[in-house]
C-alpha cells in the first residue's frame, strides 16, 4: 500500500470534515443518559458518510445519480432538522434540564445521517477528481482511509462533548446550540450553492 496515498486520504479527510467534530458533539451532548444513543449517532454517521462515498465513486466512474445543481439543495435537510429542533427546545422552554432531557429521545439514526450526508455534500465535488484521478486501487485506500477515520472522528465528537466543563454547558445550552448550527449548516449551504437564487 502506498504511504503516499494514506497520506494524501488522511490529510483530504481532515480537511473536509474539520465541521463534523461540532455536530457530532452536539449529537452526542443531545443523547447523553439515552440508552443507545451513541450506537445511533455512529450508525447515522456512518450510513450519512457511506452515501457520499457512494455518490463520489458513482460520479468518478461517470454515473450521476445526484447533478450537481442539486447539490444546494441538501442545504434543506439540516436546515429541517434544525427548525423542529428549535421547535421543540421553545415547546420546553421553560422545563429543566431534567425534564428536557426526559422529553427528548437522542437523535435518531437517519436525522444523524442526513445531516451527515447534506454537511458533506460540497465532499463530494472535491472527492470526485481526486477519486477519478486515483484509479480502482487508490480508490479503495481512499475509502477505507475514510472510513477508519471516521471513528476516530466520531470518538473525538464523543470527547468533546464529554469533557465536564463543555458537557456542562452542552447540557444547558445544546438545546439552543443544535438547532442553531443546524439550520446555520443548512442555510450555508443553499446560499453558497446558489439555491433559490441566493
């Protein structure tokens, strides 16, 4: 196996998923004392990233299952996502932290993967030269480089959200913080795609 290539997956890696780290601990900050919660936000990560691989390697080969003008418009699944969770932290508003953390459930398998695949959707028009230009072979080191990475990624956002003075105020304010980040990612991305004419 080439060190060059690992080096180059790893270094593409870093570079394009810096973000992730944020979202991931504000999941994990929302799941935290729901049973099972971090098995769901590593599937949801995994499944998420698995379908911009997959869309990457398609449009490597020549497929095209998602034009690129439509890319913009994964902007809409966060910015959803971010929307209910605002409405919910305003319908408990006034509960405490305890009753908040009763009311909500962790986040969900697909909400983790679509935010996972619509946060990476500018990925993939990176990916996909560097995917074309690297062969069946270094394909598959990219790939799998990705993937072991991506645990890591998800221990690091498990981390942060865990160290005690972050997890203190990811516990007050991660109600606020997710819905705003969320819908920050989602509106980010419709306006540098040029969705809707923005």
């Amino acid at each position: 196996m080439n060190p060059g290539i690992i080096g180059q997956a790893v270094g593409l890696f870093a570079v394009t998923n810096i973000d992730d780290i944020l979202v991931l601990a504000l999941f994990f900050a929302q799941g935290a004392g729901h049973p099972g919660s971090s098995r769901r936000i590593a599937t949801g990560q995994y499944l998420g990233f698995a379908a911009i691989l997959a869309v990457a390697v398609a449009a490597a080969f020549g497929a095209t299952f998602l034009p690129e003008k439509a890319i913009p418009y994964l902007g809409l699944l966060p910015l959803a996502l971010g929307i209910k969770a605002a409405v919910q932290a305003w319908r408990h508003r006034g509960d405490s932290e305890e009753e908040r953390g009763r009311a909500d459930r962790g986040p969900k398998v697909l909400e983790v993967a679509a935010v996972t695949f619509a946060n990476g959707g500018d990925n993939i028009g990176v990916y996909v030269p560097v995917f074309a230009t690297a062969g069946v072979g270094g394909m598959s080191v990219f790939a799998v480089v990705f993937l072991i990475l991506l645990a890591v990624w998800i221990a690091a956002g498990r981390y942060v959200a865990t160290r005690p003075v972050i997890a203190r105020a990811l516990s007050r304010w991660g109600h606020i913080l997710l819905p705003v980040v969320l819908i920050g990612i989602g509106s980010l991305i419709l306006i540098e795609g040029g969705a809707f004419g923005l």
